[in-house]
C-alpha cells in the first residue's frame, strides 16, 4: 500500500526528521545511522543505506507545498510482488513504502521516466503510459498501438480502472499544484506510488542523475551509474568546448502537459521580479555583456500579454549557458520570469540568437500567435533555434523525453544551433537532433 499519510499531508515536516531505518516495522534499530546522502548535482533525491537499510527519499515541490517520501527497498524473493505495504517507523518518524526490487512492471506517466528506461534497456518493463500518441520512441508506440503497452491518460481522464489492470509494481508520475494533478485519485487504488521530480531539476546534470534512481528500482545499478559517469564527463566536455559522442538512439516520449516544459509556464510557479531589480536587468545586461564574445540568446514567448522566460537558475539557462551563449536574464536567481512585450522589445535588437519560442514549430506559427515578434531582430535576421527537432509517429516531441537521458548530446545539439544560427540562417547546418533553426525546417 501506499503511505497515504506522505502524501495527502503536504508541508509536513518530513525533511526535518531524522533518517528512517525501519525493519518491517520493528524498532530494534538504532535512530543514530545518518541522514541519506545528497546526490552530486540532484537536489530532490537522496539515496543511501544507512542501518543496511536500502532507502530512497524523493521531494517534490508542489504548488507552495512540499513532498518528501522515503522509500525501503528489499530483495524481491521469486514469485514475490513488489509492494510489501507501509511501514510506521517508531519515535515518531517518516513512513516508508517497502518496495520489492528489481520492479517488473511500471506505470509511467511522465516522458522523462519512459526516457531514462529506454535508455537503461528497460522497455519491457512499461506496462502502461499516459497516452500513446505523444510516444516519441517507434518500437514504444508500435507496442501502445498493438495493445501491448496500456494507455491510461493523464490528469482528469486518468483511468484508475486501467491502471488496476495492468498490476503494476509501481505507478510513477509527477505533480505541479495545478487542476491537473492525479496522484491523490492513484494514491487511492493502495498501489506503490512515486512521484519524480527530475523536471524540477535546475541543472541537466541533476536531471541525468536521477537514471540512479531508475537503476536501484529495476535492478540494473552498475548500469545507471555508468552511465551517469558517462555523461557527465561528456556534458562537461561538451560545455568546455569539445564534442559529444556518439548519436543517441531515438527514444522518449511526450504526454504533453504543460507542467514538464518550460515553453508553457506554470503560472503558480512563476517568480516575477522587483519592479527595481527588473528595470535594472533591462537597462543594464547589454553593457554586463558588451565585453563577451558569446552570442546573446533571448528565450520564451508572449502568452497573453505576458512574456514568460526562464529564470536565471533554470535548466534552460544553464544549458544556454553551457552551449556556449550568453543568456539576457543570467543573473536572475528565479526559475521563471514575466515581463510585458514592451520590456522584451526594449531588449530585443541586442539579442542574436532566440530560444524555445513557445510550442510553435514555424515561423508563420509564431507570427500568427503573436505578429509583434516580427520586430524582434533575431527573427528578422532568422535566429530562431526550437527543441522539436526530433518527433515521433503521432508527433510527440522526443525533446521531453530522451533529452534529459542524453544531456551531453542535447547540449551539443543546442550549441551547433546557437553557434551556426548566430552566423545567419543560411550557414546553419540542417540536421540537428533536437533543436533546429525554425526557418531552415
């Protein structure tokens, strides 16, 4: 069963409470044993074993709320199931969910978790997505449509029905604090549940890290951490200007929810600046970049009437940054940001290159939702790099999915575009992986 308790009592103070060292809820251990350790870049995921106890520790933020559920994992015996159920620890502290490992068969209703199992071989293991025709990965959407993989839906048209039917393990998914959170309705059914937060990462490398996560579940722990260490040294040697490795190959899925990207904001999520601090990051950033080389990159897109662009701390900011360019709003400490489209025009023509502009996959798109960019001088010039380079059968963009499985290749793929679009459209190369420059196709 599921601790009902972790999840349904948001801003509990569970992070505040000493590690959980439970023995199927004898007490004979001791409390002494130590917090989980923290990752090396992942800041909402903590692992470890302290009094040999096998424990993951998972926090989501969610809306002004925060989760933190802690998870014992134990051998699975042959012919056992997954779930052993809640364990109250004694003295007051955390319950656990005992889950039986390896995991044989999983829920996963977000993209990143179908894309960190493609990567880690794990294919057979998905018994069930949100929705099938957003499945990027050929072979994976091949199996939805046969039948084979179940489709349960997201949000409101969730299918707890279908989901009982498939036996999962363990169900994964996600939550914002929006209208379309489900996990209260699956945390109902007494299956496992886990909510991952890598989308919540600020840094690819964080996000990368919680493939960890998916190899301690399903048993393939030397795998994840190889390829872990595997990538990080390629990302920052793709950072330090060198070149990835080899192409990745196609993977991921996308259930579009607006929550996992961050092309269509949260709008509960989004920190808007001072007034003070804002007029000075617009008047000032042009002469703090004057002396760099870089190219300047301006991302985000108007939405009725409001600009929403990443903050400076946000994941699309450090991959800017580590692609090579110069990003307006570096120096924000925010995740997201709003300004008018006036702001944005103020600091427009100091712009060469333009980033993530919406979900729009054309130029003329882009001019119909909104016919004012047209003065923005990176779309005048043709420097428009977008994340959608690579879709599957029925259109999903693999950019939500297999991307963060591949950071050092996505960092690549963003700096060639930066870097070649920077120089004009007509210079810019034509197959990238999954940015492209939206005017050459």
């Amino acid at each position: 069963m599921v601790a009902r308790g972790a999840l349904g009592g948001l801003g509990m103070a569970l992070a505040l409470l000493c590690s959980a060292c439970g023995n199927g809820g004898q007490s004979g251990k001791s409390d002494g044993c130590g917090e989980l350790a923290t990752q090396e870049y992942a800041k909402n995921l903590k692992m470890g074993s302290p009094c040999d106890e096998n424990l993951l520790e998972v926090r989501s933020v969610v809306g002004r709320d925060t989760l933190v559920k802690r998870f014992a994992l134990r051998k699975r015996a042959e012919g056992e199931g997954a779930a052993e159920g809640v364990v109250d620890l004694s003295h007051g502290r955390a319950k656990e969910t005992v889950l039986r490992v390896p995991l044989e068969r999983v829920v996963a209703l977000s993209s990143a978790q179908v894309g960190f199992l493609l990567r880690l071989g794990l294919m057979d293991r998905i018994v069930a997505v949100g929705e099938g025709k957003y499945v990027a990965d050929s072979a994976l959407y091949a199996r939805v449509q046969r039948g084979e993989v179940a489709e349960v839906g997201n949000g409101t048209s969730i299918s707890l029905e279908k989901i009982l039917a498939v036996r999962p393990d363990l169900v994964m998914d996600f939550a914002t604090g929006g209208s379309q959170d489900d996990y209260e309705r699956i945390n109902s059914l007494g299956i496992p549940l886990m909510l991952t937060s890598e989308w919540q990462e600020e840094h690819p490398l964080a996000k990368i890290e919680w493939i960890k996560l998916f190899g301690k579940l399903f048993g393939v722990e030397a795998r994840a951490d190889s390829i872990y260490e595997q990538s990080k040294n390629a990302y920052l040697q793709v950072a330090n200007g060198g070149v990835a490795g080899g192409n990745p190959a196609r993977g991921g899925s996308e259930q579009q929810r607006v929550s996992e990207g961050e092309t269509s904001p949260n709008k509960s999520e989004v920190e808007i600046t001072s007034p003070s601090a804002r007029n000075d990051t617009l008047s000032s950033f042009v002469s703090r970049l004057s002396s760099k080389s870089c190219p300047r990159v301006i991302a985000g897109m108007n939405y009725g009437g409001v600009w929403y662009a990443p903050g400076g701390n946000s994941f699309t900011a450090h991959l800017i940054r580590d692609a090579g360019g110069c990003y307006l709003w570096a120096s924000d400490t925010s995740r997201e940001l709003m300004f008018t489209l006036e702001e944005i025009m103020l600091v427009a023509d100091s712009a060469d290159v333009w980033v993530n502009p919406g979900a729009f996959s054309s130029a003329e798109d882009i001019l119909a939702a909104e016919p004012r960019v047209r003065h923005i001088r990176a779309f005048r010039e043709k420097r428009v790099c977008q994340n959608d380079g690579r879709r599957g059968p029925g259109g999903g963009n693999d950019f939500y999915e297999s991307a963060v499985a591949y950071p050092a290749e996505l960092l690549q793929s963003l700096r060639t575009c930066i870097q070649n679009a920077s120089n004009g459209a007509d210079s810019a190369q034509k197959e990238f992986d999954w940015y492209r420059n939206i005017f050459i196709f």
